[in-house]
C-alpha cells in the first residue's frame, strides 16, 4: 500500500576487504528510494545485508507497478559494479466500514452511524455513497468525503428518510447501502448494508356523539 522495504545481499567473493557504494533508480524517477547502509564495508570471501526502502510516488494509477534497478559500485578497491533488479507492485487499499444500528424502525426519519475505519499506516481521502435499493427511501450522507489519517477511525451519520406510504399498508423492510471508495490514494471500494423497517402510517378515528 505505502513504502516496501527489501533485503539486498552483496558477496565479497575476492580476498580482500572492499568497501561498495549503493544506489537504485527507475526509468522514469517515480519512486524514491532509502538504503539504511548506502555505503558498507564487506570483508574477503563474506558477504552484508542491506535493507533498501522503496517509497512509490503519491498520485499513481491504481493498476501501478515499478521495475527498479540496484547497484552495488566497489569504490575501494575499485571493481565491476554489481546488479539486479526489483518490482514493486501497488497494492490497493481498503477501508474497514460498519453501520450502528444494522436496522432501524420507525415512520419517521432516523440517523445511522458509518464507522469507517483507516487499517494502514498512510493517510486516506475517502469517498462516501449511499443508495436506496427499495424505492421507498431517501438516503443522505452527512459527509461525502472523509481524510482518515493512519490507523485511525471516523464516524460519519446518514440520514435515512422513508417516503410518505398510503393508510392501510403493512410494514415494510427497505434496504439501502453505503459504500466507501478510497480514492487518494485509489483503492477498492467496500460495502455496508442497512435496514430501515418503514412502519404503517397510524389510523385517525372520527367519534361522532349524537345526542337526543
């Protein structure tokens, strides 16, 4: 999702001690990359294990992969510069999402609670969408985009309206979901579904009183 960390070996396979310098680089500069040891000293016939960070750029495709390259230049004694290659490929995040209550009843308009939640150590801009899948209700967000910061949890209300039902029918279970869509970085979208149990309108009785 964010920075991925490798492990890079060099082997010293000559006599003497030699002291290598260590870079990486893409084709098109996109990502940065970090060495905890840019320059190590390895001892005749061993060898030394490098951790090499590679962060990728902010704005990306969501499908993005990087084929990167590391060298690995002996500066003392000096020698043929060593290489190979990585590949880093994006992982698409997703938001953890719940709906407190699952179901409401009533004839009026009630207030759910979307709890999204950020499982990465990088910050999010997420996109909130609501939809009604009875025909029978409106559905608004209070926010439509939610920044969560990493590992963090937001809670975000949705007002659920049923629309205006005739005298004489029965209740009615309606459902609608929420969907939140993470979109800076781009990620998947994850679902949550609600029921909203639309009561019968109450009956108004006339009482007439005659008198003789």
């Amino acid at each position: 999702v964010a920075a991925a960390t490798f492990d890079v070996e060099i082997e010293n396979s000559g006599r003497n001690e030699v002291t290598v310098e260590l870079e990486a680089n893409d084709r098109s500069g996109a990502c940065t990359y970090e060495f905890d040891l840019p320059r190590v000293r390895i001892a005749g016939r061993s060898s030394a294990l490098v951790q090499l960070t590679v962060t990728p750029p902010a704005e990306h495709k969501a499908d993005a992969r990087w084929e990167f390259a590391v060298e690995a230049k002996p500066v003392s004694l000096p020698g043929t510069v060593v290489r190979d290659s990585g590949v880093l490929i994006y992982r698409s995040p997703s938001v953890a999402i719940s709906l407190a209550p699952h179901e409401r009843r009533g004839r009026r308009a009630k207030t759910y609670d979307v709890a999204l939640s950020n499982p990465t150590a990088l910050d999010l801009t997420v996109k909130l969408t609501a939809r009604d899948h009875s025909g029978g209700l409106g559905v608004g967000v209070r926010r439509d985009t939610v920044k969560l910061t990493g590992n963090q949890t937001s809670k975000v209300p949705v007002k659920v309206t049923p629309r205006k039902r005739p005298r004489g029918s029965g209740e009615a279970s309606l459902a609608f979901t929420v969907v939140a869509t993470p979109v800076a970085p781009p990620g998947d979208a994850t679902t949550v579904e609600g029921t909203f149990v639309a009561l019968p309108p109450r009956s108004k009785w006339l009482y007439a009183g005659l008198l003789a």
